[in-house]
C-alpha cells in the first residue's frame, strides 16, 4: 500500500522518457492493478530473456547480429527491471515499520 502523500514510481515512461508517477492509497484500484499487472509481464519477458542469453552464449555458432539483437532487448529489460526494483523498493521502505521510530 503506497503511504499517503507517497507517489508510486510506474513502470512505464511519460514523455520524453520522464517518469511517471501514482498517488493512491487503494492497491486494488485499477492503476495499483495495471501496474502490477504490467511489472509482471516485465519481470517474466526479462527472465525469457536471461534463458535465451544463457542458450545463446554456449551456442559457438550465434550470428553477431543476433547477438546484437539480444542485447538490445536485455537493455530494455534490464531497465524495466530496474525501475520494479527501485518502485517496490519505495514501496517496502514507505512500509517500513521501522521508518516511523
């Protein structure tokens, strides 16, 4: 649950790549759900990733330009990951008990 007054950090760009932020205090409303809904499909299209990058690693014969390919689309999730990670890292850090001592 975001604190109140807390934005919550989305997992989708605005314009001109700015972040773009939620003010809710329902996790169950439909913003809270999208955005859930959206880092999960985030997170899991960066671990098909990871696998095809292990696989083509091992593989002697991967052609340069599918290699280049690959790194394109691991930039891209490893940058939606990293925006989840400092998101829910906010979000546990707002929860944190020991925040209001």
């Amino acid at each position: 649950m975001t604190a109140p007054n807390e934005l919550r950090l989305l997992p989708w760009s605005g314009p001109e790549d700015k972040p773009c932020y939620l003010s809710t205090d329902d996790p169950g409303g439909y913003m809270s759900r999208l955005a859930d809904n959206v880092e999960a499909v985030q997170l899991g299209t960066a671990a098909e990733l990871l696998e095809m990058a292990s696989e083509s690693l091992i593989d002697e014969d991967a052609e340069l330009i599918e290699l280049r390919s690959l790194g394109h689309a691991l930039t891209g999730a490893l940058k939606d990951v990293l925006r989840v990670a400092v998101s829910r890292g906010h979000l546990l850090t707002a929860g944190d008990p020991a925040d209001s001592d």
